[in-house]
C-alpha cells in the first residue's frame, strides 16, 4: 500500500484507513506487514499455539528450513529438518515404504503425505511438512510444469492440509515459489486449525506501505 500526502503523518493515516478496511475483506489472506515475514509469523504462530514445526523437502532442497532457522529463538518451535532427493533417501531418512512408491510413484500426494507423517514422528513435533516435487532437468529447469509440486501439511489431529503447484522455471525460482507456497499452508493450518482434510485454494500475501 502507498499513499502520498503532504506529511509523512498524513500518509501514515490513509496507509492504516486502507490497510484496516483490506484486513476486514481479507481477514486469513493477509500474513504481516511491513517488516514482517512469512517465516517470522509463523514462528510467532507456532509459539503462540504452542506448536511445534518439522519439515521435510525434495525440490526445495533445504530452502524452507534455511528459512526458518534465520528467525531469531525458532529453535523451541522448529524441531528440524530432513532434506530427501530420491526414493532411496526417503526410504533411508524417512521410513516410506516400497509400496507407496509402486502405487503413487516418486512425485506424489501420497508420497509428500508420508513425508510430513514420517517427519512429525520422528522429530516429534506436533505439525509436519512434507514437499515432493522435481528438482530440474538436464537445462536447469523443472523437468515438466505439467507434473506439480506436492505440498503437505500434517495436522496434530491427525487430518491433513494439501496443496498442488504447477510451475516451470529456474531452479531458484521453483524453489522460492514453492517455499512461499508451502509456508503459506502452514500458517494457514496453524490458523484454522481442526479442520478434515482438504485443500486450500486462496492464498496469503504481505501488506507493506509508508
């Protein structure tokens, strides 16, 4: 949100009139402000919630809990983070059976579900994340934007938060838009929590002004 007004005072008032009147309209799709960060609401959220955050990641290699781990003090909400890039890790790291690969295949709903279970359980956290995706072809990019990213919230209840993401590009930019995406499930989750299963289809974004 910009404003432009004869005092800095003056353009600070139309910012907070516009930006209230967005936040009623928008009451969950809004993350932060100003400074504010989707990973440093979110930790704010786990510790508010008293949860506890782990992660596992294919395509993102490692970015989300790169993350996550800059915020200052995360360490007592994020309880780690495994990084898979192939089925043989994620049967070593992970514990996910030969059989889910032969049904669903490497790149799969199922296969990021089991992540985020595994991953909860084994850092003993009370959320867990899971992301399975393609990392990039020969050129440097996704191997098919056809083939989506899958990402997977698994609740304290039990019942899961997915979402699917299609996408081509760098690897950079395939990491970074499927970061943004899968820590935007998590705050989700955190704040409506106790819902079944189900994806969520409107999406967060950041209100910055002055």
């Amino acid at each position: 949100i910009t404003a432009e007004a004869d005092t800095p005072q003056h353009a600070d008032t139309l910012i907070s009139v516009l930006e209230e009147k967005i936040r009623e309209r928008l009451p969950h799709q809004i993350f932060g402000s100003d400074k504010e960060t989707q990973e440093t609401i979110i930790v704010q959220l786990l510790r508010e919630h008293n949860f506890s955050l782990a992660i596992a990641e294919m395509n993102t290699g490692g970015h989300i809990g790169q993350r996550l781990v800059t915020v200052p003090d995360s360490y007592d909400v994020f309880r780690g983070g495994i990084v898979v890039t192939d089925k043989s890790s994620l049967q070593k790291l992970l514990n996910i059976p030969e059989h889910i690969f032969n049904e669903y295949g490497l790149i799969s709903l199922e296969v990021a579900k089991k992540m985020a279970e595994s991953v909860k359980r084994i850092c003993q956290a009370d959320i867990g994340l899971g992301v399975s995706g393609y990392t990039r072809s020969a050129e440097g990019k996704v191997i098919d934007k056809s083939v989506p990213s899958f990402i997977v919230v698994s609740n304290a209840d039990g019942s899961f938060a997915t979402k699917e993401y299609k996408m081509s590009g760098s690897v950079e930019l395939v990491q970074t838009r499927v970061a943004n995406m899968a820590l935007e499930l998590v705050r989700r989750t955190i704040l409506m929590g106790g819902w079944g299963d189900g994806e969520i289809g409107r999406w967060g974004v950041g209100v910055t002004g002055r």
